[in-house]
C-alpha cells in the first residue's frame, strides 16, 4: 500500500513539473520580449511601436496550448509591465501626449486580451467536437459489432476476434474452446405467440448467456436463434461443463422462455480444429449431432459424426422446430 501511495505521489510530482515546464516555456520568451519592448531596451535599434505585434503569437500559442485560466494570467502579466513602463514615461507609447498614449495602451490591451479569450473559446468550441466525434465514432464502432437486440457481439465480431484468438493461442500453446448454441423449437415460439415473444425469449437468453461466462469469454449472436461462445484457456472438461451448465439453466427456465430448450456443440482448438472457420464448423457438426439426438443436450465434435468439410446449409439441413 505504501508502495502504491509512493508511486502516485511521485506520478503527482512529475505531472506537476512537466505541466510548470510547459507554462514556463511561453511565458518567459513571452514576458522577456514584452519587458524588452516597453523598458527601451530595443528602442536604439529597432522602433518599439511595431514590436508590440511580436507578443500575439505568444498569446495564440498560449491559447492553443492551454486553458483560459492560464492565458488570462499570462495577459494580465504582460499588461501589467506594459502599464507599469508606460506610467514610467517609456515604451512605445510614451512618445506621445498622455491622453493618446492610455487609449494606445488600451486598444493594446483589448487587442491582447480579446484575441486570447477568442483563441482559447475556438480552441475549446474545438476540443468539444473533437470529443464529440470520438464518442461518436465509439458508438459507431459499438454498433457495427453489437446485435442491437440481445446487445452481444455479432457475426462480423466474431470472425475477426476468433482469428485474433487463435493465434495467439498458438502462439502461448493453449486451448481454445468454442460451443454453438441453437434454441429448440424456437420457430413455433414465433409461430404461435408472435415475433414480440421471440424477442423476448433472445433477450432472456442473452442475459442468460452472459451470467454463464467468465469475463474472458465472449458470447455472439451467430445469427436467428443461434448463439456462440468462444472460451479462452478452457480444457475439453470445463468446455463441456459451461456447456451442460448453460444447456440446464436454459431447460429450469424453459417455462418462463415458452418451452424452449437449447442443444450446444462443443469443439476445441487445436485439438479439432486449427482455422477459425473450420473451429466452427466442428462445433456446428456437434450441435447438429445434438439435434439429431433428441435436442436439448451438449455433444462435443467427433470426426467419425460428419466430415468437417461438409459445412451443411443452415437453412435447408437444420431442423429447428
């Protein structure tokens, strides 16, 4: 604990120095350039009243890199040791009677402050739509990956992250399990009580699906009533055990779900597959194999069930009443 409050501290501390640093590195060019500037210190060689146009690109700067707390004090700096050497009888405006010498003092001062408080209210005005197109562009890429009905990953996610998956497998020579999941009899839920109640029962699934994984596992909307969970570092053993414990909860709560049940098909990289593409079709042969069964069980993949190859069509093979 100690070790922890030491590491903050000092991370405090640094933060700190770094952010003095940045303050420091225009605000001194930019007070030592207006000191030169109305102290005389240039007036033998170059004339003081145009200089004064070299201290707005400290203020644009200062308005593009900080907030306006920190440009207001740097401007009120700045005029402060303008008044002060103009009060003295130097500076650029000196040169001339009082009363025109304080209204060129004021038109500076409007001039420096106006353009700092504009600059720091587009840059912040900016800052906003930045954020706003992040968090935009956020949901947007939420969207493009989540089912907006039971708000699981997709398909389209799916591909992508079980590639990614499996090569790092490989690469660290763990197991990875995926298990295919098809409601039974869904179709007469949609027949019978409507398209409402069909969404009802996805969403109840998906919520189920959910409490039944680890915070490494992903769970899919493969499609229809179909579902996909992909298992990190699962063994053969837990793989089925998730699959028997989410296939039993599914079947107590087949009541409240309008008699719907689920067969799962469960296969593991590598051991019988090692392409994303044929993963999933060994466990969609096991969830057909399930089917075949009697529905509402968990069959792992076997060679000897189907050839792997032999993708069958969904449509046209699977019977889902």
């Amino acid at each position: 604990m100690n070790a922890v409050v030491r590491e903050r501290h000092q991370t405090g501390i640094s933060g700190l120095l770094s952010y003095a640093g940045q303050v420091l590195l225009i605000a001194l060019p930019m007070l030592a350039v207006t000191y030169a500037i109305f102290s005389d210190a240039l007036a033998a060689t170059v004339p003081s009243l145009p200089l004064t146009f070299a201290i707005l690109p400290f203020v644009i700067w200062a308005a593009l890199r900080f907030g306006q707390r920190e440009v207001t004090a740097l401007n009120a700096l700045v005029c402060t040791i303008a008044v002060w050497h103009t009060l003295q009888g130097r500076g650029p405006f000196a040169s001339v009677p009082l009363n025109t010498s304080l209204l060129l003092l004021l038109a500076f001062m409007g001039t420096l402050v106006s353009t700092g408080l504009v600059l720091d209210a587009i840059v912040g005005e900016r800052s906003r739509a930045i954020e706003a197109l992040a968090h935009a562009l956020k949901t947007l890429k939420e969207e493009a990956i989540r089912d907006p009905l039971t708000d699981l990953y997709n398909r389209r996610f799916l591909r992508d992250y079980l590639s990614r998956e499996l090569m790092r497998a490989a690469r660290e020579s763990i197991r990875v399990a995926v298990i295919m999941i098809d409601l039974d009899r869904f179709k007469r839920v949609n027949d019978t009580a409507g398209h409402a109640a069909g969404d009802f029962v996805l969403t109840e699934i998906a919520a189920l699906l959910k409490r039944h994984i680890r915070g490494s596992d992903i769970a899919c909307r493969y499609g229809g009533e179909e579902f996909t969970l992909v298992l990190p570092s699962a063994t053969l053993q837990s793989a089925r055990s998730r699959g028997e414990a989410i296939c039993s909860a599914i079947r107590e709560e087949s009541g409240r779900l309008m008699g719907v049940t689920a067969s799962l098909g469960v296969a593991i990289f590598p051991d019988h597959a090692a392409e994303p593409e044929s993963l999933l079709r060994a466990a969609d042969k096991a969830l057909y194999d399930a089917k075949g069964r009697g529905r509402n069980q968990v069959r792992i993949f076997a060679r000897k069930t189907a050839k792997i190859s032999a993708f069958r069509s969904r449509t046209a093979k699977r019977a889902h009443g």
